[in-house]
C-alpha cells in the first residue's frame, strides 16, 4: 500500500501555520473512496481499548472500516487506516449506498437528546467508482461525522462546521447539493462535470473556534465521456511535421488553415469521422454502435476525388475517429456526409446521420476572382492591441455559442423558419422559407464560419422556395428579416447568387405596396400574391416607415428603379399626414385615404423604434438626401419630452452624463405612461452613431453633442440594468417606472416578464463601445452573455425564458432568429476589434445585416468623444 500519492489515494492534511496538528499519522488510505480525519480541538481518544497488528492490513480492511461505525472506539488509534471500499468486499447484491446505511442502523444511535458528541472524525465516502464518474452525471459523495466514541456527531454542532469543496477543471459542486445542508450527521457533497478530464477534489473542514487546525482531504476523480450524442465531421489539411507550409487558400491570405475559406484545389485533405458526447467529449467511435462509416457528396463528376475511392473510413481497433483523404480537383462547393455501412442499415438512419453531419466544402483555384474574404475570426492575438487580445476569448465564446445554437437548428430545424430548441423541432413563422438560414448569413460571414456559411449558401441556391410561404406574413418581417439578410451576405461576400434571390422576393413583395395610401398591407402571401384584405386594423409607423433602407439598397444593387419607388411612395405617404418630429403609433389602415396620423401614444420602443432609426440611415445611405438628416434631427430635439429625468439643455452639465435617464411612454392626452420598452435600447446605438456621423455644425447647435452624449450613456446604463437587475439577469420585455425622481425601475408588468433574448442593449453597447474605447460597455455584455449562457442555454440551442425573476427558469420552446441575426452578432463584434466590421462602409439595418453605403468625406468631428 502507498501512501501521499494523490494518483491513488485521498491525502488528508492539516493544520495552519505556527500550529501543530493532531491528525493522525498515515491517514490516508489506498483508493479513492473513503479517508478520515479530525478536527485538531477535538479531545483526545482513549489509548487502551484493543490493539491490533496493522500488518496484514489487507486481510483486516473491511472489518476495520466496519467496525469504524459500529464499535464505540475511533479507527484511527488501533492502527488501522480507512480503507477504499469495493464492491467485493460487501454481500452479493448490496451496493455501497446500501452497505452504509445498513451499517449506521447498526451504530449506537442515541436516542435521547444530548448523548451525541462533538464531531471529532469524518468520513468521506465515494458512493460511486472514481475511475467510472460520466460528464454530465452527478458523482456521488457523502461525508460522516462521529464524535470521540464512534457514534453520529451532534447535528448542531455539524451545522456549525464550515465545510467547502474545491475542484479543478470544469467540475463543480451539484446544485442539488449544498456544504451547508447536514442531515443529522451526514453530509451529500455531489460533484458535477461537463468535461471529460481528471478533477482533483479537495474537501476543507473547519472549526467555529478559529485557532483551530483546518482539515484538508484531496482526491482524484477521472471523469470520462458521456453516452453517444452525435457525429462530427471535420475536414483539415493534414499535418506534415515541423517545418512543413500551410496551404494558403485563394483571397484568405494571412487566415490560419484552421479557418472556413475555400481551399485551393489540388490539396490533399483529411477527412475525420468522430462521435461525441452532448457536452462535446469525445466518445470512441465504437460506443456509436455501427459496423462502418463511408464518406458520401453529392459532387459532380471530375470535382472531388477520394482515397479509397470507395468512401470508406479507416476506424482502428478502439479507435476515436475514422479517417480518409480528398481532394477538389475543380472550383466548386460540395456536400459531404457520413452514411452507415454494414449489417441492416435502414434508410432512416442513413437520412438522419446525413442530416447530423452535412457539410459544406468549397474548392477554388487561386485564378478564381473571390469576393470579399471572409472575417478573420478564427485567428490567434498577433496582431491585436493588447485591449482586443484581453477580449479575444469572449469573443471566441460567443462564436462558440452561435455555433451552439447552427448546430441545433441544423439537426432539428433544417428549412423551417425557426427552431424549438427544447422539443428539438422546427416551426413556420415566415410562410417556411427558412428565416433562420436567411438571417443567419451576415452571422456567419462575421465570425468566419466559412463551412456553415457555404452551408447556407447552398440552401438558398438549392433549396429556398419562395412559393413554399403559402400563407399570410408580415410584409415588415420579410423586408427586414428576408431581404436585409439576402442584401447583407450579397455585400460581405459578392456573391450574385444573394442578390437574386432578394430581388425574387422583392418583386414578391412589390404588390403589398399597391394600396390606395401606398401604405403597405401589414400582411402578403408571396406565394399567391395576394393578401388577406382591410381589417380595419391601423397601421403601425415602425413597419410602414422600416422598408425603405432594404428597397433603396435593392435598387442601387440591381440598377432597377422600382424598389426604392415604392419605399419611397411609403415614405411620402407616412410624411403627407403633416407631422416631423415625434409622431403617434398609429397611422389611418392602407385603404383609407388621405393618410392621417390616429390619436395613440407617443413611444419611441415598440411600434414605433425603427422608423426614427431609419430616418438617419436613409441619410448615411444616400448623404445628399439631407431632408433625412433634417428630419431625424427634428425628432431628436424632441425627444427629451420621453426621457426621465429630463436632461439639461447646459452642455457643461449634460457632459458630465451622471444621470441614469428612463425612456418612457406619452398617452394622446399628454400623460406619462410609466413604463421603458426593452425595444427602446436601441436608442443609445442610434443616438451615438449619430453623434459619430453629423456635421459638426448641426451638433454645436443648441448643445446637441453634449446633451445627446449624455442621454446615449444615461439610457444604456438604464437598459444594462434591466438585464442585471433581474434574478436571472436576462431582461423582461418591459419594466415599470417611478413616477418622481429619480425615476427608478419599480416592477416588472405581468405580461413583460418573459425574455427573447432581445438584441438592442448588445446593440447599444457595441456602438457605444466603438466610439468611446470606454471598456465599461464590454463588461457590461459580458455580463449580458453570461446571463444567457446560465440562463437561455438548452441542449437544442437557446430558448426564451418565461419570467426572468425565477430561478430555476421555465423554458419557452422557441429560438428567434433575430437571436442568431442580432444578440449574438452584436455581442461577437464588442468584443471583437473594429477591422471586424467597418461601420464607415456599411450601415446596418433593423435586423443587423450590414448594406453597403458610399462613403463621407468632410465629416465633421464635434461628434467623437
């Protein structure tokens, strides 16, 4: 037997120093389950019971741990130590859980109050085999206190231990477990883990009295993969030794070989087959229960060439993974995905492992002309400022988690509109064209997922169907959703493929518009043409005022006129009502002539947001258009009547931006209606780009800079503390203001309590950021994200949460896809450097997706602060 080998036992130690402690000597035993010890101000045992040889230990260990909770004695002065216990040792058929609880019912249990001792001996048991812990399944531990004659120690003085349990690695202490919930004498300390590694668990025992020696237990829990949960396909350019040169795919020159571009043709690559568990550990491919593995594509004849021709992967005898070579012998973009092979293979699981491992792998020739190259995301700190290397790794996070959510949404949702990632399906909220995909595009670009989003590609190519929305749907929704997505992948990667295909569905989308106001129909069916008639509902100014930026882009992109003529056309009709600057929610229905504005409240959250947004967009797209700029001047000037507290109209005090500012509501009669939309943190996003791109000449005026300085900083503030002012830390829809200074978020309305994992404050604080440098905005969305991560995450993806004030949270089986379009997207570029995303050369819609837009010479600069 060995001893203080942390590889093959527990090791109790204590004492602090200048103090001398009196454990035990030798107390720690071969194994990992079971060790003993105690408290340094415990009182002496008796020396004169029985005496026993501590040689042959072996052939006494099981009685003496035995005799540890039965006899009246401590273990620790006959010699013996405690020793591991296996399941040899015990009866046929009886469990360890079992063996011990049948022992302490065999203990002197007292029974009147006060014949329980001081704890002075404890026990740490393994219920379950160290060497057989499984991520993501509890391992089970218990600790047992005796006092001085062997029987349960006194539960009082139990709760007056201070017990902590430390672990390495990703392991933690089970939340169904607490080092503070004692039962009589008996401790549960579980231990949690995602990761398939070796955990060294430490215990510590202490005292009240604080002269008292602390009791120190290690010990090691080597926690393997989980069951199969899916298969992984990777394609890499295999490694040739030191000193050997990467490929350098075509227009990616300076992105790692680990990256998503095209690979050249010609290059030989690895193919590698592996199976994992749900927390990405991975699993041999034996445990996936199939014979064999073939590589399938759906390539064209002379693209792709594979060694051995047959597809087959070589899998090696208790293997991890399966590999085989390609190469692209011609430009092109090609599926792979692995089909079962061998014994009865039915044609669902060869449908459901392709849809588990599709992929998409693009060749070119260095000839070819690409388009702009994909965002080097994946590529290590050279080269950053020391501030983006420091924020490196939560932007590799929150790449991390897209992938998360593309992953659940492609094995569950493929072509749907949006994923339910707790039942793991998909539904149609957009006629079933495949929103998510569509909006997806720019997400993907960014973070340089370059096989994810060839993936896409190739489903809007292939697979999208226009004709398949045979139903009614938002006519907003598809311009910002639909055709900002299609426009923003066509102006990232030039592919005309996007460009088409938002042009379809604009020439879908044109009849909507042919109304007697030229206000559009809230709803269409693009398949059929048509739409569900007047319902006499009115329409709302943020979907009649949100089209313009996506159609004015169509036809700069296309050349045709028609596009911009109908957003345009909107845009009169929304201005003939005779109204600048703030304006109600609601306009007269499509079919009622002349347009007029409707007595309703004054907001500038929902119904109304991206109107006042694109006011200033349509601007920075088309900068000789200075009537745009003009007009979202005019509603700035006028904003101040929403803000609470009002801001001061003095730059010297405006400037110094102390004030926490709340957004809220104004009825028709001018009375305040005391609640902020989560929907207006978009304002400081729109107030902050403003300041970044106006002349200086308008922002002198009236001391615009300063006081819109310091309402952008006072609304974020306001809108982080939605977010961390709630017990999840995920912000409700909404929250209730107090209606007297100063102004502090009250309640949460019972019907805001939910979350979508809404984007605007991520949003806010990546303007912001980008135009301060002020790192407060990137730790405050890094709270932001780790609030969805403890919160949101599903196995599936991300889930909405029913109300963000109660813990553990009640999932809403949905995904948006402005989570995958905007929250994630926002959160990925705070914490990326600005070379990600030039805001000079794009103006991002309502949805995120970035429109190409001239550029602005002769800006003034009284907006940088």
């Amino acid at each position: 037997m060995r001893h203080n080998d942390l590889q093959d036992g527990p090791h109790w130690r204590g004492g602090r120093p200048g103090l001398s402690s009196s454990l035990p000597a030798g107390a720690n035993g071969h194994g990992l389950n079971g060790s003993g010890g105690k408290l340094a101000d415990c009182e002496d045992k008796p020396k004169d019971v029985f005496e026993v040889s501590p040689q042959p230990r072996l052939a006494l260990f099981g009685a003496a741990l035995l005799c540890s909770l039965l006899l009246p004695r401590g273990w620790q002065d006959v010699g013996l130590e405690p020793q591991r216990i296996t399941q040899e040792m015990l009866p046929p058929g009886q469990e360890v859980e079992e063996w011990l609880f049948q022992a302490q019912q065999g203990s002197p249990t007292p029974s009147l109050r006060g014949c329980c001792g001081t704890p002075t001996e404890f026990l740490w048991v393994f219920l379950d085999e160290a060497q057989e812990a499984v991520a993501g399944k509890p391992f089970r531990t218990r600790v047992f206190a005796r006092d001085a004659m062997g029987r349960q120690a006194r539960p009082a003085d139990c709760d007056a231990l201070k017990v902590e349990l430390e672990v390495s690695g990703k392991a933690r202490l089970s939340t169904a477990t607490s080092p503070k919930a004692w039962r009589r004498s008996e401790l549960d300390l579980n231990i949690e883990n995602e990761m398939a590694e070796l955990v060294e668990a430490e215990v510590r025992i202490a005292s009240p009295d604080p002269t008292a020696d602390v009791l120190l237990h290690t010990s090691q829990i080597r926690f393997a993969s989980g069951p199969v949960h899916h298969f992984v396909l990777d394609v890499n350019q295999p490694t040739h030794g030191a000193g050997s040169l990467p490929v350098v795919r075509p227009g990616t020159a300076g992105v790692s070989v680990g990256g998503s571009a095209p690979w050249q043709i010609h290059t030989r690559l690895e193919v590698v087959a592996s199976t994992q568990d749900k927390f990405g550990n991975r699993v041999p491919l034996s445990a996936a229960g199939v014979k064999g593995l073939a590589l399938r594509s759906d390539a064209a004849d002379g693209i792709l060439e594979m060694t051995p021709s047959s597809g087959i992967l070589h899998i090696a005898v208790g293997s991890e993974e399966g590999v085989m070579q390609i190469r692209g012998m011609r430009s092109g973009v090609v599926e792979l995905w692995l089909e079962p092979i061998g014994g009865n293979v039915s044609a669902q699981l060869k449908r459901d492992l392709r849809t588990r491992t599709a992929r998409a792998v693009a060749f070119a020739s260095p000839n070819d002309a690409p388009g702009p190259p994909l965002a080097a995301a994946a590529q290590g700190v050279a080269g950053l400022s020391p501030i983006d290397a420091r924020w490196k790794p939560r932007a590799d996070e929150v790449r991390e988690a897209f992938l998360h959510a593309w992953k659940g949404y492609k094995q569950y949702a493929w072509g749907r509109d949006e994923l339910q990632p707790v039942s793991r399906k998909g539904k149609d909220t957009f006629g079933g064209v495949g929103m998510t995909v569509i909006d997806s595009l720019t997400t993907l670009w960014l973070m340089g997922l370059g096989t994810e989003f060839e993936q896409a590609a190739a489903f809007v190519e292939r697979e999208l169907d226009f004709d398949k929305a045979d139903t009614d749907v938002s006519v907003f929704e598809l311009v910002i959703r639909g055709v900002g997505g299609l426009l923003g992948a066509h102006a990232l990667s030039g592919r005309q493929v996007f460009l088409d295909r938002a042009q379809e569905l604009g020439d879908r989308l044109l009849p909507a518009f042919n109304t007697s106001s030229r206000l559009p129909w809230p709803k269409w069916n693009i398949a059929r043409g048509k739409g569900p008639g007047s319902s006499g509902d009115p329409t709302i100014l943020s979907e009649a005022g949100s089209v313009q930026l996506e159609f004015r882009c169509l036809s700069q992109q296309t050349g045709e006129s028609k596009y911009q003529t109908v957003g345009d056309v909107a845009f009169e009709a929304i201005q003939s009502a005779g109204m600048t600057g703030l304006m109600p929610v609601y306009l007269t229905p499509p079919d009622h002539t002349p347009v007029k504005v409707l007595a309703s409240k004054f907001a500038f959250g929902a119904l109304a947001d991206s109107y006042y947004e694109y006011l200033l967009k349509q601007w920075l797209q088309s900068p000789s258009e200075e009537r745009f700029k003009d007009l979202w001047i005019a509603v700035m000037d006028e904003l101040p009547g929403l803000v609470r507290p009002r801001p001061s109209s003095s730059a010297s005090q405006a400037s110094e931006a102390t004030a926490s500012y709340k957004l809220v509501e104004v009825a028709p009669g001018g009375e305040s209606i005391w609640k902020m939309d989560h929907l207006s943190c978009y304002a400081p996003a729109m107030i902050s780009l403003g300041l970044h791109e106006l002349p200086a000449k308008d922002l002198l005026e009236r001391g615009r800079n300063a006081t819109w300085w310091a309402v952008a900083k006072g609304l974020v503030q306001s809108c982080v503390e939605m977010w961390t002012s709630t017990k999840t830390g995920l912000a409700p829809e909404c929250f209730h203001v107090n209606e007297s200074p100063p102004f502090d978020f009250k309640d949460v309305p019972h019907t805001g309590r939910h979350s979508f994992l809404r984007p605007e404050t991520a949003e806010s604080l990546f303007y912001l950021y980008r135009f301060t440098g002020d790192e407060q905005y990137r730790k405050w969305g890094e709270k932001i994200f780790q609030a969805i991560q403890a919160h949101g995450k599903v196995d599936g993806g991300f889930s909405s949460v029913q109300d963000v004030n109660k813990i553990p949270t009640v999932k809403v089986d949905e995904l948006q896809s402005f989570v995958m379009a905007e929250t994630l997207k926002y959160l990925y570029l705070l914490f990326s450097p600005a070379e990600r995303l030039d805001l000079g050369s794009f103006v991002l819609n309502t949805e995120g997706h970035p429109l190409l837009r001239p550029p602005r010479p002769g800006r003034g600069d009284a907006g940088n602060k």
